[in-house]
C-alpha cells in the first residue's frame, strides 16, 4: 500500500511540475494563450499569430485596442 501511495505521490509531483513549467515557458518565449493575456486582445492576438505568422511584437501592435 505504501508503494503504491508513493507511485502516486511521484506521479502527481512530476504533472504539477509540468503543469507550472508550460505557462511560465510560454511566458519568457512570447507565446502561448498565458503570455498573451498580457495584451488584453487574446483573440486577435492568437489569430494574427495563427493567420498572418507574424512575429509576437507586431501582432501586439496590430491587435492593441481591439478584441
């Protein structure tokens, strides 16, 4: 039981480490849905990302004002 227990605990240390490590990865690159919040435009952001490939500096100029 107690190895079993310890299995669990394990897996569960490993996923919250994945689980914090995305978004503040995401952050210090530029992408991501968490480091666009920032520009209060996610939606626009994420389309001129994902449409136009532009890089992450233009699209927050494009998309600044506009949801």
């Amino acid at each position: 039981m107690r190895k079993i227990i310890g299995i669990v605990a394990a897996v569960g240390a490993v996923m919250a480490v994945a689980m914090l490590a995305e978004p503040i990865g995401q952050t210090w690159t530029g992408d991501g849905a968490f480091a666009q919040a920032k520009s209060k435009s996610s939606a626009c952001f994420q389309n001129c990302r994902n449409v136009r490939n532009w890089p992450a500096s233009q699209c927050r100029q494009f998309c600044k004002g506009r949801r």
